[in-house]
C-alpha cells in the first residue's frame, strides 16, 4: 500500500496497467483502519477500446473471524490524475460516483461499488489517470459499526464444577449444526467441523485425607539350615 494521509485514508498503486487480464482480480496489500484488516479488489472489464475498472472493499480475514461477526462502513474510491493537479474535480466526481455504506459479514466479505469506472474513456480524455503503466487509487473509509458477535460462544457458555463423580461436563443445549450450517454455510466445510474453545479455571480445590501406613519387614537370610 501506498502512504497514510490520514488514520482512514489509503492509497494503493496498480503496476504493470497494461498487463492485466480482462475479469481477472487483483488484490491490494492488507492495510488496517480502526482496527480492523482491509485490502482493495480490483477487476478489470471490457477491451482494449473501453475498460473500465471495477473496485470493491474486501475482509481478508474473514475465516478467522468470530463467528456472526458483522461490520458497516463507508468508502469511497478516486483514481488520481497523476500528470496535474488541474483536473481534481474529477476526483470528487470519482469520490461521489463511488461512495457507498455497506454491510460485510461472513457470507459477503467483499463489497464494491454499484458502478465500474470507465477509466479508459477518462483517461483519453483528461490524460493522466494511467501514467507510465500505472494506476493510482486514493480511498477513504470509515467503519461505523463492527460487531463481533458470536452465537455459538452465548449459546454454549456455561460454568460448572468437576469432580470425582462428574469429570465431565456438556452445555446444557446441542447445537443445530446442520441447520446452521444450511443456513450461514461453512461450518461443515471438506468433511470437517472446526472447533474453537475459551476455557477460564476458575477455582482449583485439592483435599487430602490422612492415611496411616504400617510397614514390616524382615532380613531374609540365605544360609541353608
């Protein structure tokens, strides 16, 4: 990634511009705002003769996430006239053009703009925007709601004590796996179920009794009477 201008602003240059595959997607370096992970996607449309360029927002490490998690923001993307500062209105347009609020969460974990950018077209006509095989994208973003909520942690926590008569201990509830599974997708994923668990001992009581030991012995003698 390019350099921070400010704590919700990233920048992000595209190589080798003409190099890219029609509807093949590239990916940005991750970069971190408000604490959380973030990177740019971005696909190139068309042909030769009209490209345009579609950018999305995506959650890289959305498997490792908690599960429900969920978090709203708001971005936008500009691509920058590298060659002049005089056409940066057409960066606001860029900005309005793209500005969007959306929801990610595990089952859409990338989202983008509801239009692509025609970069060719605007290139042509303000010059600038690919310069030198390169494309530079200016975007801000603000996260206005992340929730890390998890179903299965409220639904199964529980507190209880083991001991000699009961070394084990379940939740009080199963969990509907195939339901959910059906419902939000992958939990069963390649014939395996993941398990992650949060243990807190939270009081260790170790009794001993007295025991009284008698002992005898004797010295075995190997002489033969």
């Amino acid at each position: 990634m390019g350099d921070r201008l400010y704590e919700n602003q990233f920048t992000w240059v595209i190589n080798n511009f003409s190099s890219l595959q029609y509807d093949e997607k590239i990916y940005s370096d991750v970069f971190v705002i408000d604490g959380c992970n973030w990177r740019v996607v971005a696909t190139l449309k068309g042909n030769k003769y009209d490209e345009s360029l579609y950018l999305s927002l995506a959650v890289p490490d959305a498997e490792s996430l908690p599960f429900g998690w969920r978090r709203r923001a708001e971005f936008s993307f500009t691509i920058v006239n590298q060659l002049s500062e005089k056409h940066s209105e057409v960066q606001d347009i860029f900005r309005d053009f793209t500005e969007t609020t959306e929801v990610f969460d595990y089952n859409t974990p990338e989202r983008g703009c509801a239009s692509s950018i025609p970069l060719g077209k605007l290139d042509a006509k303000y010059c600038g925007l690919i310069f030198d095989e390169q494309v530079k994208i200016f975007g801000e973003l603000d996260v206005l709601e992340v929730i890390l909520q998890d179903i299965f942690r409220d639904f199964t926590e529980t507190t209880e004590v083991f001991d000699y008569n009961t070394p084990e201990r379940g939740c009080a509830s199963s969990i509907p796996l195939g339901k959910l599974d059906a419902k939000y997708c992958g939990l069963i994923f390649d014939e395996q179920v993941k398990i992650f668990g949060e243990l807190d001992v939270l009081e260790v009581i170790c009794k001993y009794e007295p025991i009284s030991i008698e002992l005898h012995g004797y010295v075995q003698s190997s002489s033969v009477f």
